[in-house]
C-alpha cells in the first residue's frame, strides 16, 4: 500500500462515517435523535458540517502523530507502519499528504 493509498483510507473512513451517522436507514444513524431533539433540518445540516470538521481534525492528526509531526494524546513519536505484505510506508510524506487529502482543494 501507498502513502497515498493509506491516506485515502482515513478520507473514506470519514465519508463513510458521515454519511452513516446523518442517512436515515443505516444502524448508527442519530437523525431520528437529532430530530427527536427538535432539531431542524437547516440545524442538523449544521451539525453534519461541525461533525464532518471534528473527523477531518481527528483524522489529519493521527495521520500527523503516525508520522512524527503530531502527538497522538501526550506522546510524540515516530512510528513504523506496515502493510500486511510487509510493505512499509515511507516516513515523513504523510503530513503533506494528509494535509493535501483532507484540506486540499478537492476534500
């Protein structure tokens, strides 16, 4: 796998995510509690968009702790990530791509 590969997975994951949590027919939908809570739907589209920001903030600084660039809770440091085939990624490409991935002009 990639670096650009691995990074799309954290993209997917968020799409994923967001679009489960906020579709009315999947098992971890919160619409119907969202609306329960007399939320309308210009509010709930507003609560989308900030869960949308809080994954991509999420998701971006793992990639960045994973890399070195960032800490992940108190810790800082590098790790080694390896693909099942025993391919590893290359170390210190991930922050540009992350960044590129999800703030980029096509996120």
């Amino acid at each position: 796998m990639t670096n650009e590969e691995f990074i799309n997975e954290f993209k997917i994951l968020k799409h994923q995510l967001i679009e489960s949590y906020f579709s009315s027919d999947t098992d971890i939908s919160r619409i119907k509690g969202l609306k329960d809570a007399g939320l309308s739907e210009e509010q709930i589209v507003l609560v989308r968009n900030l869960a949308g920001e809080i994954l991509t903030d999420a998701l971006y600084t793992i990639l960045l702790g994973l890399d070195g660039c960032a800490s992940i809770g108190e810790k800082q440091t590098e790790f080694k990530i390896e693909d099942e085939d025993g391919n590893i990624l290359a170390g210190g490409d991930l922050e540009s791509l992350a960044w590129e991935t999800f703030h980029g002009s096509n996120t």
